[in-house]
C-alpha cells in the first residue's frame, strides 16, 4: 500500500485512498491468477485483501454510520470485499475469514437501495460463493438457503442482458 501511495503522489499531486484501492485492486487480481494456477503461494493476494479491506472500511460510512463526501460508492466496497471473501475461499486453510467477508459484502450489498443488474449479478455470485462455502464448513441448509437466493436472483435477470 505504502509503495501504491508513494508512486501516485510522485506521478500527481497527491494519492487518495481511492487512488491506492484501485492500484492495490489491479495488482490483487494479478497476483490471485498466479495463486489459482498454483504458479505462487496465496500469502500477496490475501495481504493485498487485507490492505483493501482495511481501505474499504476506513473509508466506507466514515461519519459514525452515515456516509461522507470522500466514502467509497456502496458497491465498490462490497465488490472488494465480495472478491477478498471468494479469494479467501480458495486459499487452503482460510474458511473462516471466507465466510466472514462474504457475509459482510451481502451486509454491504443489502444497503443499495435498487441494484441494476450488474449488481444483482454480483449480489447472485456473492450469494453462490457463500453457499459453497458454507457446504464445505457442512452448514447444509443454509447453504442451500444461500443456492436458492442466488438463483432467484438470477432469474430476474432478463435473457437479453449482457
């Protein structure tokens, strides 16, 4: 993050957090294509969770619950946590904070008032990706409770949208 931070404030005025995020996210999802081919251990792409996480929550409903000016947009926090959760999931060893992110991107994503359908899509895959999750931990009817929300969602995904 500090190297992120230091590069954009050499090339510009100043890095925001949102500046460093978008850095940190680009890389993350680099490094995550080496680990899930098995070219790479798992240790950067979950501290570069960390790191975004960490950025998402500092920077997310800052004003004591109420969001300020300079938050993050709603769905890029629960994005960010929706792909830290799923990259937790495929990391040996990482259940627990799996389905702790995956649970919180949901939390996240239940406060956009009306997704569009990009968004009902990534809540469906959040959804899915927390049932799977939830089987391997053997939490069967929740599981199944979070396969059929995920579905019901895509259903009203019109055939149409690309």
């Amino acid at each position: 993050e500090e190297e992120a931070r230091e590069a954009l404030n050499d090339a510009t005025d100043g890095a925001t957090d949102a500046d460093v995020l978008a850095v940190l996210l680009t890389v993350f999802k680099a490094d995550r294509e080496y680990s899930i081919h098995g070219e790479d251990t798992w240790d950067r792409p979950l501290e570069y969770c960390k790191r975004m996480c960490s950025l998402c929550d500092r920077n997310f409903l800052s004003g004591g619950g109420q969001p300020r000016p300079d938050d993050f947009p709603t769905r890029v926090v629960a994005s960010v946590y929706a792909e830290c959760g799923r990259s937790y999931a495929l990391a040996p060893g990482q259940t627990s904070a799996a389905l702790d992110l995956l649970q919180k991107a949901l939390n996240v994503f239940t406060l956009i008032p009306e997704p569009n359908m990009e968004e009902v899509l990534e809540i469906s895959a959040c959804r899915a990706s927390l049932a799977r999750v939830l089987r391997r931990v053997g939490q069967l009817k929740k599981a199944q409770d979070q396969f059929l929300q995920a579905m019901q969602l895509l259903a009203e995904v019109p055939d149409s949208f690309e």
